[in-house]
C-alpha cells in the first residue's frame, strides 16, 4: 500500500493515509524507532491531513493567526519497528469541537499496530487563548467525522480521548 501513498498521503473513506520510512536517524541505539519520533510522525501526518484538505498551516497563521497545539495526548506502543522500514500513518477525526479536535492515529507496519495514539488538538487565536475552528474549516473535518470508519485494531486499549473528555 505504501507505494501507492504520494507524498502528502490520501484520504480514503474519510481516513487520512501518511507514508513514513524509517531511517538511521530515527532509531535508537538498539535500531529501533525511538518512541519520539512517533510523536513526529504523527505530527507530520496531521499537518498533511490539513494540507489535504486545503488547509495550510502556516497560511492559516499568517491570515488568521489560528494555530493548533496539543492539548492530550496518549501514547499505546505496541510493536517495535525498525531501520528501512515502510510504515503507514492513519489518521481519523473522531470529534469536532467549537475550538478543539480531537484525532485517532495509528502508526502502522501492514495489518501491525505499532503505537495507537488518542489526540485532542487545540485551536488558538494571537493571544494564545482559545478560538472557534473556522467554518470552512469545520465543514471539511466534519467529512472525516460522517465517514467514522473505525480504527481496525484500536480495540479497548485505548486511551479513548472522546470519552475521557466527556466525562
């Protein structure tokens, strides 16, 4: 599958797909990713998902001067990867809010769940507070929101950002 993948990823049934290879920098002194860099990937895939959509960060801030911060995030590491490794990013919008956003990825190997990960992704104006997502913003998540595909192996392990914030 990852051959297929162009470089900013594609959208498929309302899953964003992100191709990442693992390379000498990325891993540790046993040559395995260091947990990190997931973090990085993960990141790098959320901003293509954006820029998918049509949405560029940085335009974004310089027009708007909206920015996106984590405000969650959890991390379930569940298979190690490894040097020259090709691994795909999936990454689905499981919440919408009036200033937040709330993502499932999962970093994968094939049918193989390297790390699930939950994020609630903040919305922040200049002052650094709080600011509503913008309405064509909101209508293009709210396509990934209809698609709600479920993640194939997230199962009960994880942290479940939706509902912990529901609470």
């Amino acid at each position: 599958m990852i051959a297929d993948l162009p470089r900013s990823g594609v959208i498929r049934d309302g899953v964003h797909f992100f191709p990442i290879r693992i390379y000498y920098e990325d891993t540790d002194a046993a040559g395995l990713i260091y947990y990190a860099n997931h973090l990085k990937y993960a990141e790098r895939a959320r901003t293509e998902l954006l820029r998918v959509a049509g949405f560029e960060q940085e335009r974004l801030r310089q027009e708007t001067g909206l920015v996106f911060v984590v405000r969650h995030c959890a991390a379930d590491y569940r298979a190690a990867a490894r040097l020259d490794e090709d691994l795909v990013v999936e990454t689905r919008v499981t919440g919408v809010g009036a200033a937040t956003l709330d993502l499932a990825q999962e970093i994968r190997r094939g049918d193989i769940v390297v790390v699930a990960l939950d994020f609630r992704i903040a919305c922040l104006g200049r002052s650094g507070r709080p600011q509503r997502l913008p309405p064509a913003l909101r209508a293009a998540l709210d396509k990934f929101t209809a698609a709600r595909v479920p993640l194939r192996d997230h199962g009960s392990n994880s942290s479940g950002v939706t509902s912990q914030h529901a609470r």
